[in-house]
C-alpha cells in the first residue's frame, strides 16, 4: 500500500494564514449542500472565510498542499459563525436570507453538551486526496491532542465512506434520527456516533 506524508496541525496559532485554504476545502467537501447559494466557487470561498472559527479547526497537508480540515467544537464555540450579512452582500437579500434561516440552527446553536465532550464537524478533504487517508490522520490526531473525555458526531446514511473510517476509529453509533425532506437533501437519516477515551 502506498504511504503519504499527511501532517495535522491546529489552525490556531499557525504562522501563516490559512484561513482562505481551509474555507477552499470546506466549499470543496459541501459543494453540493452550497449549491444553490451560488456556482461561484470564489465567492463561496470569501463567504465562508469569514465565518470560520479558528479555535477549533485543524487541517491536513499532503506533500506540503492543504487538503484536509476538521473542527473539534465544544459548548462555547461552533465550527462556523453563520453571520446574516454577510450572506446577505454575497449572495443577495433572497438567497442569503433562506441560508441564514437553515444554517443559523446547524451552526449558530451552542452545544448542548457537558465540558468534557468534543464535537466532531466539518471533516472535509480535497476530492483529488480522498482514499489517501488523510480523514483518518485528522481524527486521529484530534483523539490523541485534543483533552475530551468523549467524543461525538453526526454523518449521514448515504455517506458509507465516512461510517466506516469511523467505526474503524472506535465510534460507535448511539442514534439515527430521521431527515424531514429527505428527498430533497439526498439522505434519510443522521447518523449520530460516539467515542469515550478512557485514559483522559
């Protein structure tokens, strides 16, 4: 089996930034979910830019080239500030008024969760990386540096993929919680999955 150099790092304190990189990744691994905001992949990129938390965010590199990222969320910050106005200048006042309405509730929620708990979201990888392993590398990465007592997240049923890397890593699933339109957003279920590390 070939190897790959994948480096994790915190996008915390990095020396450089990265914000624009990692922001390219997300819109890359969400393309179809971002679809019907715009098919300008640039403005997509500057939108959401300015919306990440870089507390929380890690990302990959293979051979040098940013192709990963993943958020370890907890009850004070979310992957992502999902902010009306700045929706509203990229996309118009129509568009980025129906994103905010349905992002606000994914992202903009605080988690209800105890302080000993990290959430997993907006694990995304370049398409040309993918089956390279670099998801593996991340979550790993995140369960050895990160200091949660448990670990939990949310993958749908038609992403296969994803529940395998998981349930090889040690998530185990603990809830399946039915999609209202689901034909629309292409999945029935989400599937909510969960570690306890004992040693923390």
């Amino acid at each position: 089996m070939e190897s790959y150099e994948i480096r994790v790092r915190p996008m915390k304190g990095f020396k450089r930034v990265v914000s624009h990189e990692v922001a390219a990744v997300f819109v890359n691994g969400y393309e179809k979910n971002l679809a019907f905001l715009s098919n300008n992949r640039e403005k997509l990129i500057e939108a959401f830019q300015k919306m990440i938390c870089p507390d929380v965010f890690y990302f990959a590199t293979l051979e040098g080239e940013l192709v990963g990222i993943l958020a370890c969320s907890n009850n004070q910050n979310r992957a992502l500030a999902i902010d009306k106005t700045i929706l509203r200048d990229y996309f118009g006042y129509v568009k980025g008024s129906i994103a905010y309405h349905f992002m606000k509730d994914e992202f903009n929620k605080k988690l209800a969760c105890q302080d000993d708990t990290g959430y997993i979201e907006c694990v995304a990888t370049a398409v040309k990386s993918r089956g390279k392993g670099v998801s593996t590398a991340l979550v790993s990465y995140v369960l050895e540096k990160e200091d949660y007592h448990r670990y939990f997240l949310e993958v749908v049923d038609t992403n296969e993929v994803a529940y395998r890397i998981y349930t090889k890593l040690g998530f185990k699933e603990f809830k399946r919680k039915k999609e209202s339109f689901s034909k629309i957003k292409g999945f029935k279920h989400r599937i909510y999955m969960e570690l306890y590390v004992s040693n923390k």
